[in-house]
C-alpha cells in the first residue's frame, strides 16, 4: 500500500492529463421511429479545429428507437460542455410525430435534456 501511495503522489502523476468524464448520449422516442443521429464522439482542441475539420469529432448514423429501446452512446471527453447529439427523424407524411427526447449524461448524472415532436438536440454551452 505504501508504495501504491508514493506513486500517487510522484510528480510524473501529478503532470498527467487530467482525466475526461464519461459523457452517455441517449435518445428515447414514444413510437419505433428512424433517426439520423448525429453526435460528438471525440473533443476537438478548440473550435477552430472543429471548424477546420467537423467530421473527425462527428459521426452521424441512422437508427430506429423503438419504446424501452433507447439509443445510447458513451464517450469520454475532458470539457463535456462539448457534448452534443441532435436526432432528426425520418418520419414520413401520415405518421404521428415520434416526439423524441434527447439525454446527456456525465460522470452518471443527467446535465442536459431535450425534448422536441421530431428533433430533440441537447449540446453543451460550447456550442
């Protein structure tokens, strides 16, 4: 135990990279509806690096969410006010609006929530 202890303590620890927060995108919807999903998945370094580049910290797919099968995924990012996840949906004329709802959750705790009839966004203050 001791020697665990001085190797927290060492300066070689104390200079690392501060440790990003676990950050849970999910996306509910009251009927089985096709999205796209677009979301952030890796943390550029500023936003002229998003700017220059949106797609190497974006990824977009398209899903179908279905009642009590909600769409989820994890990242880990250093400043989570850089989360973000949009879900447009597909619906076609003559369908019920999916009413979508959109959840951030970081380090376990729901930070942001979103609800709109066929896009709900939830993003950070970055944006």
């Amino acid at each position: 135990m001791v020697a665990a202890a001085a190797f927290a303590l060492s300066p070689g620890a104390a200079s690392a990279q501060p440790a990003g927060h676990q950050v849970r995108y999910t996306v509910s919807t009251a009927g089985p509806y096709q999205f796209d999903v677009t979301y952030l998945v890796n943390q550029p370094a500023d936003k002229a690096a998003y700017n220059a580049d949106a797609y190497a910290y974006l990824k977009r797919e398209t899903v179908t969410i279905a009642p009590g099968q909600p769409w989820t995924f994890e990242t880990t990012l250093t400043d989570p006010q850089w989360a973000y996840v949009w879900a447009s949906s597909t619906t076609k004329g003559g369908q019920a609006a999916p009413n979508g709802h959109c959840e951030v959750a970081v380090d376990g705790q729901i930070v942001i929530q979103g609800d709109h009839p066929y896009s709900p966004l939830c993003q950070g203050t970055q944006w």
